[in-house]
C-alpha cells in the first residue's frame, strides 16, 4: 500500500499513519520527494480499507499498489532515484559512462585503461576481480588483489569503481574496494545473495538475467529495497532469443518500459548487449536515444589479448569516439554527458 502525504504534512501527521501501517502488520519504507512524502508499506497483509487512510490527518491519497513489486515502482518515488556517489550523479540530467576491461588482468592494464577511459570522459572504471564464466576452466579472476589494483588506478585517475560481487561471502572485499557493486545476469535471481546487499548501504548495479523478464528484475531489485538498500540500478544487457548474429539480443525497448514502471536509474551494457566490437557503438547510442541514464562499457587497451570477452571489448580509441557521439545524442535530448 502507498500513503502519499499532503504537501507540508507534519512529522506528527506522518509518524500517526507509519505508526498505524505499523501496528496493521506492514513494514514501512519512506520517500521524501521535493513535493510529498509517500509511505511504501510492503508485508503479507490483504484484509485493509485504503479509505480509512485518507481520512487520517495530512494524507493526501492511498493506493494499493497493483504490481506484484512495490518499493521498485515509480509510484513510490514519482520524481526518479538519483544516486550520489561523490560528485557522481546516476539517474540524474548527465548520462554517465561506466568503462573499462571485462576483467582485472594486470596493475599495468588497468593503469592504462583507467587512464584512457577517464581520458575520454567516463566517471567510473569497471573490472571484473570475480568472473562468472562458462567453463571452470576459464579464468576465474585476480580476487582481492583485483580489487586493489582497480581501487588504486580508480583513486590515480579521479574515477569510482564497479565490480562484480558472485556470492554473499564476497560481500564485504567488495565494500572495502569498490563504489558499486555488480550483480551479474547469471545471479540476478541468486535471492539469498540480494537479501545480503539489502542490509548494505552501497550502489548496487543489478543485471538483467539472461531470461528474465523485466517484471522478473523489478521483482530481484524489491528484494534489495526491502531491505533498506534504495540504491538500486538496473542494466539491460541482451537477453537469449533464438537470434544467433549477436551474443545477445539487446532489447531497447526495456529502457524505456523501465523508466516508466520504476524510479530506479537504468543503465544500458553494449558490449555484452551485441557481442561484438562493431556493433557496439550503434547500440550505446540507441541506448541513450531511448532514455539509459548511463552505460556499462568494456573498453582494454589491447582487446584482442583480453583474457575475457575481447570480441566485444573497444580500443581505447574507439570508446573516446563513443564518448563524443554519446554526448551528441545527450544533448539532442535535453541531457548532458
Ligand atoms: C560482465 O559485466 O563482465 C559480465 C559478466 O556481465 P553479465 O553478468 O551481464 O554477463
Ligand atoms: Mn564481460
């Protein structure tokens, strides 16, 4: 249920309706927009009379809420979610690039990609030190020692860092190391592990699964909030149809889907969207055109020796050429890059 509060409702008048959500079995989460404030109760509790809400002092509607996901819907947070992390806003006006290799191989790589990608305008530096692969017989990942290459180059070169958490016991490395934490396509309904990330405070960026609809990750972003975690963003990054000339089938539909069922700032992946270097480019800007509130990008600055996902990966230079066309579409669309 949704209690939206008069504009200029007192704390008195708020705290008497989250008292009685309370005492009827709900738990109560609170978003305070610029406007009005809006009590998000979530819990198994059917049998209740919205009207009786209204006519209690300072609300000024109340739903039910429809949806089978709740604190993820726009109705919650009408005006959208803008994360800071620093000076970086995500789901703000700006479009914010996300950038770097699939994985952390070298100190000296991720110098050098760090380097190029903040060059070219991105704000935070992606690396993966935990690798979901295929094969057990593919690399795995650098771990911890990963971790702090990125976080030292990330720290060098003025950007954040995103990498990939694979399991709940990895949690705390990441909150040491990194800005953001990654929750990968193969996990996006690992619930245990985002029960876990509900009880953090960090930036959670949470991939669509492979066959998941998109009801399907609202519904794995709610078991975030309802921990306590609001800050959650979503990425589009392909999904498996029957088409074979990409890795993936990157649906740019679901941006703007998403932008109109949830608040939660969504990010666009290219790279593992197509699958391959060419068609990345094309992609980025659609993905902007159609409203991703940043990119996720795997840039190495040598991408035919990545150890991961090197078909898919830009040259440095390329990426610097994405960059300057992204910030055309932005500014063709009232957004800044
Ligand atoms: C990645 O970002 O490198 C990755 C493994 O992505 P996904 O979980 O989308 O496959
Ligand atoms: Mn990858």
């Amino acid at each position: 249920m949704l209690v939206v509060m008069q504009e200029g409702a007192t704390e008195r008048q708020t705290e008497a309706v989250i008292d009685r959500l309370v005492k009827m079995g709900f738990t109560v989460h609170r978003s305070t927009g610029v406007v009005h404030t809006v009590l998000g109760g979530v819990g198994p509790v059917d049998d209740f009379d919205p009207a009786a809400f209204e006519v209690m002092e300072g609300v000024k509607e109340c739903h039910r809420i429809v949806s089978p996901y709740k604190l993820a819907s726009r109705h919650f947070k009408p005006a959208g979610t803008v994360i800071q992390i620093g000076s970086v806003q995500i789901g703000g006006k700006d479009v914010v690039a996300m950038a770097g290799p699939c994985s952390v191989e070298s100190e000296e790589q991720i110098e050098a990609s760090a380097e190029a990608v903040s060059h070219a305008g991105a704000k935070v530096i992606r690396g993966g030190a935990f690798k979901p692969r295929s094969s057990p017989y593919s690399f795995q990942g650098m771990g911890e020692a990963g971790l702090k290459i990125l976080r030292a180059a990330a720290d060098r070169n003025g950007l954040l860092v995103i990498s990939e958490v694979m399991d709940q016991v990895q949690i705390p490395l990441l909150l040491e190391y990194a800005d953001i934490l990654q929750v990968g396509a193969r996990n996006m309904q690992n619930f245990n592990l985002l029960r876990e990330l509900g009880k953090t405070r960090k930036p959670i960026l949470l991939k669509r699964g492979i066959a998941a609809t998109i009801e399907e990750l609202l519904l794995s972003a709610e078991y975030i909030l309802s921990g306590g975690n609001y800050e959650v963003m979503l990425c589009e990054r392909g999904i498996r149809t029957f088409e074979t000339s990409t890795r993936n089938t990157m649906d740019i539909a679901a941006i703007p889907v998403l932008r109109r069922l949830t608040h939660l700032p969504v990010i666009a992946d290219p790279s593992h969207g197509t699958g391959k270097r060419d068609y990345v480019l094309p992609m980025a800007r659609a993905a902007v055109a159609a409203g991703a509130d940043g990119l996720l990008v795997e840039v190495h600055p040598d991408p035919d020796h990545a150890v991961s996902d090197g078909a898919q990966t830009l040259h440095p230079k390329q990426f610097a050429e994405l960059m300057k066309q992204m910030q055309a579409v932005a500014t063709a669309i009232g957004r800044a890059a």
